[in-house]
C-alpha cells in the first residue's frame, strides 16, 4: 500500500491559514509572524491566542490582564460551550459561591460538575523552587472527543482538541497523521473559538452598558 505524509497533503502552516481566514469573518486577527504556529485574537483586558498544528492539534487561550477581572460564571460558561457547544443561558448549578475560602478554578469546578461534565484537580511540582501549581482539567464523560478544558486560579482558560483521530488519514507512531479534510477542520476550529468569543464579547458588552 502506498501511502503519502502530512507534508505531501497540505503545506506547513496551511491549516492554521485556513482557520485565521475563516476568523477574521467577524475578529481581528494577528499573526505574530515568529513561525510558532499561534495567531492573536484581539479582545479588550485579556490575552487571546489561538494555536493550529498541522496535525490537527488546536489549542486556544484566554487569559484577562488582571485576576480581578475574571469572573468564574463566564469562565464557566466558556467552558460549557467549548466543551459541548451549548452556549444559551446556563443554569447556576455549583455550589462554590455558597462557601467562603472557595478558590476561583473551585468555583469554576463546582459548576461545571454541576452540569454533568467530569472534573479533576491537577498539582504540577516544580522540585527546584518548591512550589506547586493547580488546575483544574474538565473534559465531557464517554464524548470520545480528545477535547478538554483546564482553568486556572488567575482565570486563565486554556482548550485543547486534537482532532486528529477523527480527520486522519495515515498515521504511524512517531508521525503525526495527515488531515484528511483540513477544509472541515478548520471549520471545526473557527466555530468553537467563534463560539467562545461571542461569549466573551457579550459579556464585554454588559460590562460596558452597566459600567
């Protein structure tokens, strides 16, 4: 059987091409030109990045400039509909803001357990400077997506899907297999970071109004 490798499909950096032009229908878009496969996705008091490997690999981003500024329901929300693509209104399920000394990711946690979605804690220790580090990791029970979200105590969300297993068409250990259909994982990529934006974007909306 012969087979062809990734490079032979689509060209370095096609599918990240691909994803910036579907974005750039309704955001401003960047791409900071340093070869690391990343664009920036401009939004008012956080950092928006927006990662696309050639293996079909997308990682997006969210972090507000400020902790304060974060708030755990949307992060919450943002989540759900990363997750799930359900992004109507969400019931106030969790039980983190009844409890004092609740940590943000906590917060974030209890609600999203609430929803029916499988939460963990994880505590990364960095042996040289002693210290360690949390997060929360939420992913959907018996999805079979690749797919999860991980949050942090400063309000930083980061998404992480591969889609891979599910636009591959060769593949070996060791090589990343060759998307099958870049066109249509792109357009899986554009409409969850779509999603997700149009979230942050209304809630900016009624910041302001009420400001």
């Amino acid at each position: 059987m012969t087979t062809t490798s990734l490079a032979d499909r689509i060209a370095p950096g096609e599918l990240l091409h691909l994803v910036a032009d579907g974005l750039t229908a309704g955001l401003v878009v960047r791409d900071p030109g340093d070869g690391e496969g990343r664009l920036d996705i401009a939004l008012p008091g956080a950092r928006c990045t927006l990662a696309v490997g050639d293996c079909g690999g997308a990682e997006w981003e969210y972090c507000p400039w400020s902790p304060e500024e974060a708030d755990p329901d949307l992060t919450a929300d943002l989540a759900t509909a990363l997750l799930t693509g359900r992004t109507g209104p969400q019931p106030r399920l969790g039980s983190g803001h009844q409890f004092e000394n609740v940590t943000f990711k906590g917060i974030v946690g209890l609600e999203l357990k609430a929803r029916g979605l499988e939460v963990e804690l994880a505590v990364y220790c960095d042996e040289t400077a002693f210290d360690t580090f949390a997060e929360i990791i939420a992913t959907v029970p018996g999805s079979g997506e690749d797919a999860q979200v991980c949050v942090t105590d400063e309000g930083g969300l980061t998404w992480t899907r591969d889609y891979l297993a599910e636009a591959a068409l060769v593949s070996a250990p060791g090589l990343c297999g060759q998307a099958a259909d870049p066109v249509r994982v792109a357009s899986s990529v554009v409409e969850a970071v779509t999603r997700a934006m149009s979230l942050l974007h209304a809630a900016g909306t009624g910041r302001a109004a009420h400001g």
